[in-house]
C-alpha cells in the first residue's frame, strides 16, 4: 500500500507522517508551560476553543529540545483519539517523494506507530 506523507527533519533525521493522520500544519505559535508535565511537552495552545497539547519532539526523542521562532510550524495530528500538535521546522515539511521509509515497531515505541522514519 502507498502512502502518502509529509516528511520534515530533526536532527538530521528524517521522519514521515502520513497525511491522513494530519488535521492541520499551523504557523509557530508561542505555547503556555504548564506545571508538572514530562520536559519534552513543550506546553498548550488554543486551536479554536480547544487546548492542544504541543510535544517537541526532538526533546521526546531524547535530544536537545527545540527553541522554537517563527520559522517553525506545529503540525497537529489526530492518532487514534489522541489530537497533539508536534513542532517541526517549517523549511523541511515537504510531501515526501519516493523515499523508502521504515515503520517504526509498535511494540518498541507504544504510540508512535504513526510515525516513520527514514534510514540514516
């Protein structure tokens, strides 16, 4: 089955989202902390009246954490019942192009089987 995506890089790593999986791509907007919440949520924003958690991925990956700038867009996804937003530089979003990707074992990362990422 071919499936489309949109692909964007962190850290020099290339990660996938397939589309259907993609409510929106939004500009960068500044995100309010919250108290007691793992370091990689990097804190809430207002999506029409709904408060959208925002997870850095970078940082949930174990990397340096993003310091967002306008030159960075969150990408708002629906898994399942779960809707979260997800900051990614807006220079790499791009519909992939015929690029192999490897879905990533559900088992091994509960959560993140929307998500692929290529090869390094």
């Amino acid at each position: 089955m071919i499936r489309e995506l949109i692909t964007f890089e962190v850290e020099g790593q290339v990660f996938g989202l397939d589309i259907m999986a993609i409510r929106e791509i939004r500009a960068w907007t500044p995100t309010t902390r919250l108290p007691r919440v793992p370091h990689y949520v990097a804190g809430v924003v207002n999506l029409r009246g709904t408060v959208l958690p925002v997870v850095d991925l970078a940082a949930r990956l174990g990397w340096r954490a993003t310091e967002p700038t306008p030159r960075h867009a969150i990408i708002v996804t629906q898994l399942g019942s779960q809707i979260g937003g997800w900051i990614v530089p807006t220079r790499v979003i791009s519909p992939s192009a015929r690029r192999t990707f490897h879905a990533r074992s559900a088992a091994a990362a509960p959560g993140w089987s929307g998500f692929l990422a290529s090869p390094r």
